[in-house]
C-alpha cells in the first residue's frame, strides 16, 4: 500500500494487454476488476487508458467506504489449498502416488505445476 492502508498502488494490479481482433484495437484488461477494460490503438495506450479508470474507480471506492480490492501481487499465500474432488479421483491420485513413491501431497503439487 502506498498512500493509505485503504488505497493500494494502482500500478501493483495485474494488468494484461491483447490485440482484439473482434475490436481491431488493444483491450487491456485488470484481474482484480474483471469487469473493466480499456480499448485503444496501440498498447501503452490501452495500459494507461485502463490505469488512469483503475485510479478513478479506487477514488470512488475509497470515498464511498466500500473496500478496494487488494492487488494480487501485495497478497500473501498461505500455500496451502484445500480441494474437493470425486472419491473415485481421489483413489486413483493416491494410487498413482504411491505408484510413484511419493505422497499424494507431492504428486498433486507436481501435477498443479504443469
């Protein structure tokens, strides 16, 4: 966080930037506010169209007292992921596992790797 704990650096979000054929222009999209883009002809232009709205909708955020999403990139992870899956998948992960000599911790993480 830069200037306050409620508004974080809008450069710290995760944005992407792709040509759209179906737009003919760039379209610059951010992860933490899936539903904001920014379209233009070249891709600074669509990062730093998509940036100054980014600063805009914090402002507003932040003068509501509605929460800002934290970015990404300034989050912590634990490293620890809890999954469900079909007991009949579960089966065969521990038995591939054991297969392979290794818990089906370390076989799960390996295959989320690929």
């Amino acid at each position: 966080m830069n200037e306050t704990m409620d508004r974080p650096s809008v450069e710290h979000y995760r944005y992407s930037v792709e040509w759209s054929a179906s737009d003919g222009e760039f379209v610059a999209t951010i992860a933490e506010f899936p539903s904001l883009s920014w379209l233009a002809g070249t891709q600074l232009d669509a990062l730093r169209g998509l940036e100054e709205l980014v600063r805009s909708v914090v402002e507003d955020l932040v003068e509501s007292g509605e929460e800002v999403p934290e970015p990404l990139a300034d989050r912590t992870y634990s490293g620890r992921v809890n999954l469900r899956v079909d007991p009949a998948l579960h089966r065969r992960l521990a038995t591939e596992a054991l297969r392979q000599g290794t818990s089906l911790n370390a076989y799960a993480a390996r295959l989320l790797e690929r």
